[in-house]
C-alpha cells in the first residue's frame, strides 16, 4: 500500500463515463501531492482532479526553479503513513527530475484544446 498517482486524459467531447487513459503515474511522489493540492485543489483519495495547462506550466516553473535552499518552500514534502519520503535526499531529487521531465513533455505534447488532464491519486 503506498501513494499512486496518476494523470489521465479524456476527451472534452466525450461524456465521462469513468473511461479515462493514462498519460501519467508516479509512486509515492509526495511532493507532487501536495503541490497539487497547495495550486490546483484539495486533492482527495480517488477523486478526480482536472488540471489545467496554466496549472501544469507553473507546475513546471517551480520544478525549475528548485534547489536545495529552497525545495522545502517551493515543492515541499508531505507527512503522512502511505505517502512515502519525506526527506529531501536523492530520492527527492530523481523523483523531482521525473516530474520535471514528464511535465516538459507533457506540455509539448498534450492536446489541451481537445483533451481534459485529470490528476487522481489512491493512498
């Protein structure tokens, strides 16, 4: 048992039948937990939360602006049972990088006139 996150996209002109598809996933990833819940709203155990591409790119901006004077402030870990590490070591830092990379191709890539990204996490 652990923190899976996951964004998943759907169609804007589809009617949301619980069919989404993965575009995203990360475990216990905390950071990412509560900078989603600190910038786009309370995030909640599976339930679905959109985000938008001016969520994505200030998401994308903080990561890029991370060093190790600043990360407790700017993307700051998240206390709790299931959601992982807490300790701005290695780990932070590769998980950091994975979200920073996934974000920058996200952006390029994600069709958002078309498409809604859903952030959903399970713990």
């Amino acid at each position: 048992m652990g923190l899976d996150i996951y964004f998943f996209q759907q169609a804007k002109d589809k009617p949301d039948a619980g069919e989404y598809d993965e575009v995203g996933y990360f475990r216990k990833v905390n950071p990412l937990l509560n900078w989603i819940d600190n910038h786009v709203g309370k995030v909640r155990n599976q339930v679905l939360i959109e985000v938008t591409k001016a969520q994505l790119a200030a998401l994308l901006n903080d990561l890029q602006r991370l060093t190790p004077d600043n990360c407790g402030e700017v993307y700051p870990t998240l206390d709790g049972f299931f959601y992982g590490n807490t300790g701005y070591d290695e780990t932070y830092w590769q998980d950091a990088r994975a979200v920073t990379d996934w974000v920058k191709a996200t952006l390029e890539t994600f069709d958002s006139a078309n498409n809604r990204l859903l952030f959903y996490a399970w713990w």
